[in-house]
C-alpha cells in the first residue's frame, strides 16, 4: 500500500484527498494532510477523522517517516521547494501543475528529483483525454505527414472581476506570478508542446489587464517557429464569451481538427508536396478521406494520474507524465512573457536568469489593490469545469 501525503487541501487537493481516502485509487491510500489553514484542517478531521495525521508545516510531515510519496497541491510558486524537500528525504513527488512560476527554480527541482532517483509526476491529467492523445499519435506516426501550421484558439473560460478580487494572491506577478497563461493554461502548452514538440522560437503578445483591473494579462497570442518551418499559432483569453476551444494541425498528408469534443481527420491519399512538385495541372481537385472520431469519456484524468501514479512506484508502470517534463510547458509562458516585455522574439530554450530579471522587476512595482477573500467550500469532488471543456 503506497502511502500518500497531501500538502495544500483547498479545491484540488482536497478533491485528491477524498479520492485516496474513499479507496478509489488501488493500492494507494491518504496518509496524512497538511495546510496552513486551521480552517481547512478542521475540514479535513471532519471529512476524514481525528486519526489521520495533520500538520501545520509540510517539513515535520515529511520528516516523521509515515509517506512514501507527498502530493503538492500549493500555490504555484511553491511546488519547486517543497519537491526539493522531499526530495531530500528520499520522498516521492507528484506535484499540481505548473512545474512552478519560473524554470530557474523548476530546474532546481528537476536537479533535486534526478539526484534522488525517487518517482517525480505532474498532474497533467489532459494527457489522458482520448483526442489528444489521438492527435499526438498521428503526429508521432506520421499520418500528417510533414507538420506544416498548429492552430490553438482556446478562449471558452470567461472570468468576472469578482473572479479575480476573490483572493489577494490571484492575477499578480507576487501571488500567482502570471494570468492566464499560468492559471488557465499550463495544461494547453503541455498539450501543444507534448504533441508536436518544443518550437525553436516564440514571439508574443500578452495584454496586461486588458479586460480586468489586474496586473497581469488576461489575452494573450503566441507565435512559434520550428527548425523544419512550420508554424505554431496560440490564442488564448478570459475576457471573451462564449469562447472557442479549437485545435487544428495541418501536414502534408491532410489535417485534424478537434473541436466540441470531435475529432475530424482530413487526410489526403498523397503527400501534398510530391503532387506539388508533379502535377500538371495549376489547381488540381485532390481527393479527401475524412472521418470523425468522438470522445468517449474514461473518467476523471485526474484520477488516472493518481492511479499511474502509484503503478509506476509499485509495479514499474511508465509515466504518463513524468514531473521532469513539467519545465517544457512553463518555458513556452515564460518566453511568451519575457517577449512580450522585450516586444522581440526570444529563442529557445530560455534564458531563464533573464527572464527571472524581468519578473522580479515586475513583482517589485506591482500595486496590489485590496481584495475580499471568499470563503471556501470544499467538496472534496473533482468539478466538471476541470475537464477538457469544449
């Protein structure tokens, strides 16, 4: 039985809390919890029971010998040094998504996991979604041929000012350390990234509170090149509705499109640059083979990268998402953002130190305004707007 901590028991890591504590992850079990909130503590000896382990620090939960693995579930700029921690103490590590808020610290992590030779997972539970993982394979396999342009206009999670005056932490450069980029978004530019691979440059255009009175950016396009020439184009926002969730790849054999939850594959009988170079005709009539594929829900992604998880420690399963891989995602927003800063493009892979230079002069010129916190109510229930929302 693997025993598992949980550190941060808010809306995601008490859904993962309840998950292991009610038996729905196999050979897993919750072990203990920590927060800083006697609050949410108190939520947790409700929920679970005065004999479950709590801890107000994660450092004395870690160091009393009773997990095999923790999961981080805090604030984003926390996950690189709690993971270390772990680390240290010979730990295993699954951590929320993003990797952290900068990839100096996340390579500081990724030094500290490799050190160890402990497990290190993410929770990219998007991997796990039928049509992205379809959409990987006919790029792997070469059923697209030659990768021509990837088009992702995902804009369908509108937010209100009083969504973003709902805590202190949220849409600045201190808290949160980024917009939609980082709140929103990690689990598309891991998608992007783990489909067609790291672009070698990027240039961007990241609207600072362009809708919302917040300091960081809530519209954002990305524009990335690859070393074969082909075209990455990533539009995102929270500012329109209803929003659009459409991902397109073109290649020399055809094209994908997935959308409401669909996706259609356009795949041509030759490769478009042969007829290019052969035909006689100016502008040929091409056969197209289209056929369309549905999603077929397999449960909560989250749950599944719960359940490889604990396969991987205890029975060697492979990784569906390996935490080391965690950086390639936040490196695509932090280049998007030191870009946009530097309005020039940046190269890849990123000059972290510099980027660092930047947020930090950022962070010290922030004004705050005061906000009202909400109370929370926790369900411990993983929510449908946490899937893939088309």
């Amino acid at each position: 039985m693997l025993r598992i901590g949980i550190v941060g028991i808010g809306n995601m890591g008490s859904a993962h809390a309840v998950q292991l504590a009610e038996g729905r992850v196999d050979s897993a079990c919750l072990a203990a919890v920590c927060d800083c909130s006697p609050e949410r503590l108190a939520w947790a000896a409700q929920r679970f029971g005065t004999a479950l382990a709590q801890y107000r620090d994660y450092r004395q939960m870690l160091t009393e010998g009773r997990l095999d693995a923790v999961l981080i579930a805090t604030p984003h700029k926390l996950h690189p040094p709690m993971a270390c921690d772990a680390f240290e103490k010979g730990i295993a590590v699954l951590t929320e998504k993003p990797a952290g808020i900068d990839i100096v610290n996340v390579e500081k992590m990724n030094r500290a996991a490799a050190a160890s030779g402990r497990p290190f997972g993410i929770m990219y539970n998007q991997r796990t979604n039928p049509l992205f993982q379809k959409l990987r394979s006919l790029v792997r396999d070469g059923t697209l041929g030659e990768i021509k342009r990837f088009v992702w206009i995902v804009n369908n999670w509108y937010r209100t000012q009083a969504y973003y005056d709902s805590g202190d932490w949220r849409a600045t450069w201190n808290g949160e350390g980024g917009g939609v980029l980082l709140n929103q978004c990690p689990h598309n530019l891991d998608i992007w990234q783990w489909i067609l691979g790291m672009p070698k440059s990027v240039q961007a255009f990241c609207r600072e509170g362009r809708y919302h009175r917040i300091s960081v950016e809530d519209d954002a396009v990305i524009y990335g090149e690859y070393e074969n020439g082909a075209t990455a184009l990533f539009v995102t926002s929270t500012g329109e509705y209803p929003g659009t969730n459409r991902l397109e790849i073109s290649g020399t054999r055809g094209k994908a499109v997935a959308e409401d939850g669909e996706l259609n594959l356009y795949l041509l009988e030759q490769d478009e640059r042969r007829l290019c170079a052969e035909s006689t005709e100016g502008m040929p009539r091409i056969p197209v083979h289209v056929s369309r594929i549905s999603q077929v829900e397999t449960g909560s992604g989250h749950l599944i990268i719960l359940q490889n998880f604990t396969n991987h420690i205890l029975r060697g399963e492979p990784l569906l998402a390996p935490g080391a891989e965690g950086i390639n995602g936040l490196m695509l927003s932090n280049a998007a953002y030191l870009s946009s800063w530097k309005n020039s493009r940046v190269e890849l892979p990123l000059d972290g130190q510099e980027f660092l230079t930047f947020l930090h002069k950022r962070q010290s010129q922030e004004a705050v305004p005061s906000k009202t916190a909400v109370r929370e109510n926790l369900t411990g229930e993983y929510q449908d707007r946490w899937r893939v929302n088309w």
